[in-house]
C-alpha cells in the first residue's frame, strides 16, 4: 500500500477527505502518521480515527522543526507528505531530501495569490479585493519556493456577486476536498 504522512495546522478538513477517501476505497494509500506543528483540530481527527499522530511543536523546536519532522517521517516508509493546511515553512534541506515527493493544497489559482503571507482568509479578501471573476484551488509539488512549484491539479470556482471572502472560502474548500484526493490518486497512479 503506498503510504502517504499527511501535516496539518488547524482543522484538518482536507486531512478528513484523506481519511474519508481512502476508508471508503476510493484512494487507495494508507495514512501512515499526522503531524501537526502545534496542537490543532487535525491531529485529534487522526486520533479519532486510529492514525498515529503527534505534535512536533514549531515554538519548541524553532529551527529544529524540519529536522525533527524527517526524523519521524523517515522511519514510517513514507513515499508522499501531503501538506493540508500546514503553515510552518518548509527549509531547504528538507525539501531537497524529499524533493518529488512532497505536495501542498493551496487555496488559489496559483500563481495568482500565491507566495508569502497569503495563506487562509487572506487570499480570499486578496482575490475579491482584485475584482477576479473566478477563483479557485491548486495542488502543486513543494519546491524551495513559497506556493511555486509545478502545478499537478487545479480547479476553478466562480466569484459570485456579494461574495464575501468567508462565502468565497467555502465554495473553495468544497472543491478542495476533492481536488487534494484525486491529486494524490493521480499520482499513485503515475508511480505505479
Ligand atoms: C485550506 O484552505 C488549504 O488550502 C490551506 O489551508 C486550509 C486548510 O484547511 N492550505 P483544513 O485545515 O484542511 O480545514
């Protein structure tokens, strides 16, 4: 079974599609840990579901972080790290030893509000403030970029009028909860 590590930061919505997909047959990889760099929602959903978590917290290990993140992912055979909603920047190191094999959910037609500082509500007031007429989701590779590496699926949403970033947001997330799957599924397929 191809093992995926899933990390996440706040509720782990897209971390539930994960689970929920992969119980029910459509995606067939197994979650081999979660982790959170601070306590968070995320990871008590995979203690909800029997997944091995833990909290590898960024005040603690500060710089450490990434390190003490490969030192738990190394042991656990994992062949993909699924960023969902995961807001400690990835180093250098880290990226180049998993490079290929590490991919994000971003909240945007990348490149377009991508890059540092848009992250959550931001980039939904950030592409009404711009007058978009559509917005949407992108799974992308992790490279050594923020939000810049190559794009492996995305879809689009429309801008609706009276749109608030919080109505934008759901209509995205409702996209995301499928995109983030097939994304990972698309791969599987490609190395197998
Ligand atoms: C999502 O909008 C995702 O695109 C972004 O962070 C949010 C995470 O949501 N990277 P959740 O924690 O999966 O509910």
């Amino acid at each position: 079974m191809f093992k995926i590590a899933v990390m996440v930061s706040g509720g782990g919505s897209n971390l539930q599609s994960i689970i929920d997909k992969s119980k029910n047959g459509e995606l067939n990889c197994e979650i081999a840990c979660v982790i959170g760099d601070r306590p968070c929602y995320g990871v008590e959903r995979a203690a909800e579901h029997g997944i091995e978590s833990c909290v590898i917290d960024r005040k603690v290990y500060k710089k450490e972080l990434c390190k003490e993140i490969d030192k738990v992912l190394s042991t656990k055979g994992v062949e993909l790290i699924v960023l969902a909603g995961f807001l400690s920047i990835i180093d250098e190191e880290f990226v180049n030893k998993w490079k290929g094999r590490i991919i994000n959910i971003h909240p945007s037609l990348l490149p377009k509000f991508g890059g540092p500082g848009m992250y959550g509500i931001k980039v939904h007031e950030a592409v009404l403030a711009a007058g978009e007429k559509e917005s949407g989701c992108t799974v992308h590779y992790v490279d050594t970029g923020v939000d810049s590496g190559e794009i492996i699926l995305q879809v689009k949403v429309p801008v609706l009028e009276g749109d608030t970033p919080e109505v934008l947001q759901k209509r995205v997330l409702v996209e995301e909860h499928k995109l983030l799957p097939n994304s990972i599924a698309k791969i599987i397929s490609e190395r197998q």
